[in-house]
C-alpha cells in the first residue's frame, strides 16, 4: 500500500459556538432491526442510538410504527448516507428537502453524513466514494453544504472514511484536509476511529499521530467496532469486537476531544447482545473516566 503521510502540526479551526450548546448523549448502538426486543429489555444499556436515515426515509407504515417506538424511548441521531457532498454536481435538493421534513419530525440535536461522494449525473453508485484531499474538493462540499444548509438548521457533522488505495487527485494529506475543510464549515466530525485504524494500518500511517493533527475541538462524536482481515488488508466490515488499537485511540480522543457521544456499528455476524453490552460498558467507562459523560 502506498504510505499517506500526515503534517507535522495542526491548522487552527474556529469552533462554532452551537457546539457548546449540544448535549451529552452517552455511548449507544447503531440501530439494528435484530436487537430491538434486547434493547427493550435492557432498556439502561444504550444512552441513545444512531439510525440510517434511508431505512426510515419514506418509509412503510410498519417502518413509520416502529420509528415512533424507538423515539419513545430513545434520543435518535440521524445518519445518512445519500447526500454525495462530495459530488460535483450537486446535491438533490429534493433529497435535501425529504432529509429536512425528517429531522423536524425527530427534533435531534444534531445528523450527521460521510465525506465522500455516492452518486454522479444522478446515478447512485451504492457505495461511499472517498474524495480527493484538495482545496477544490475543499470548495465543492462547502458549495454543497451551502445549499443543504439553507434548508437544514440542524447541526451537521461529517465522517472520515475509509479509502482502499491512495485518493487520486489529491493535494493534501487527510488531516490537512480535514483541518481545511473544518476551517471553512461550520459543521463538526464524526470521527470515526476504527476508519482511521483501518486508514492507517492500511497506508502505513500512525493513528495516533494522526488524531494529534485533526481539530479536537471539533469532534461531537465517535464510532467504533472491529473488521476483518482479507490476506493483509484490513477491511472496515463492522463485523468483530471493537479491537484494543481503536479502544486505545478512543482514550486518547476523550481525553483530548469535547466528544458528546459514541456509538458502536455493529453490522455483521451479529453476536449476543451482552457481548454489545460489555462494549457499550467499556466505552462509557472511558467516557466517564474524562467526565464527557455520567
């Protein structure tokens, strides 16, 4: 794999002053259709739970029912992944619009979308796309975020993902980008630490020295889970325990990052729910030890 490099120092980025005013969630789950009854019955295990936006967008009546169960019980954070900011095109305002009759509906705190691109000329391409790491990339996504901005208040924050070889066209390493990219939004991060795991084990970068080059202030949330090795390349499949690299980079992040909430992607060979649980337990001891959460 070619080595991706990181600078050497972080770049300042402003801190939007809606970041203060989010509240802390605590550690919960993806929401996944098979854990429904656990959750119920372990009603203290999850703080709250992030849901995909498509799986509930338009949804049948039965979908509907279960949506208005879930907020009974639960704060919901919205994760979409249509949106392709990174599209040069633009984003589908329609799209845009059905997300911002969504999020009103839910009345969350924040939503949250990927860095990358999902779609070109109107053709969905199935899978998240990484961007090139440039100032014209820089340029398209805040063009977008403008546009979706304008019919979304809602506070946004934007998930690093993972790249299988080095992004063609790129004139930055990430976390220049990243910075840059922080530094003309107003939009927070997801940071996802199992991507930078996986980035950087991959392309031969320090996940730790790379966490020291993001914005800190700017991370609202996490991820985390475990993949699977195919021949020497690790592959994000959100399908294993979280591993001790990613635990050890979620203590560094809450030590050093404002982090509101974390959540555990669990996508494939899903096992027993108290296997989730004793994650969801180490995570929010983590959270607890650095007082992000109670």
């Amino acid at each position: 794999m070619t080595a991706v490099s990181q600078p050497s120092s972080p770049i300042s980025s402003p801190h939007p002053s809606w970041l203060q005013e989010l509240p802390s969630l605590g550690v919960g789950i993806g929401y996944r259709p098979p854990y429904r009854t656990d959750l119920f019955l372990h009603r203290k295990a999850a703080d709250f739970l992030e849901i995909t936006i498509e799986h509930f967008l338009h949804a049948p009546p039965e979908k509907d029912k279960e949506l208005q169960l879930l907020q009974e019980h639960f704060t919901l954070i919205p994760h979409g992944l249509n949106l392709s900011l990174g599209s040069a095109e633009g984003v589908d305002e329609r799209y845009v619009e059905d997300v911002a009759r969504f999020l009103d509906r839910l009345n969350t705190p924040w939503w949250s979308e990927h860095i990358a691109w999902t779609q070109t000329d109107g053709i969905a391409i199935g899978h998240l796309s990484p961007v090139p790491f440039s100032e014209e990339a820089i340029e398209t996504i805040s063009r977008n975020l403008e546009t979706v901005q304008r019919t979304i208040k809602t506070p946004l924050i934007l998930e690093n993902i993972t790249y299988p070889f080095a992004v063609p066209g790129s004139t930055l390493t990430e976390t220049e980008f990243l910075n840059q990219l922080m530094e003309t939004t107003s939009c927070g991060l997801l940071l996802d630490l199992t991507n930078v795991f996986t980035n950087g084990t991959n392309h031969g970068f320090n996940p730790t020295e790379y966490l020291q080059q993001l914005p800190l202030e700017r991370v609202v949330q996490l991820h985390f889970v475990g993949g699977h090795w195919s021949g020497d390349v690790l592959i994000d499949s959100h399908s294993h325990p979280t591993p001790p690299e990613v635990w050890e980079l979620m203590d560094t992040v809450l030590k050093l990052a404002p982090v509101k909430g974390a959540i555990l992607e669990r996508d494939e060979n899903l096992p027993p729910f108290q296997d989730i649980v004793s994650e969801l337990e180490k995570a929010r001891s983590l959270g607890q030890k650095y007082e992000r959460w109670g």
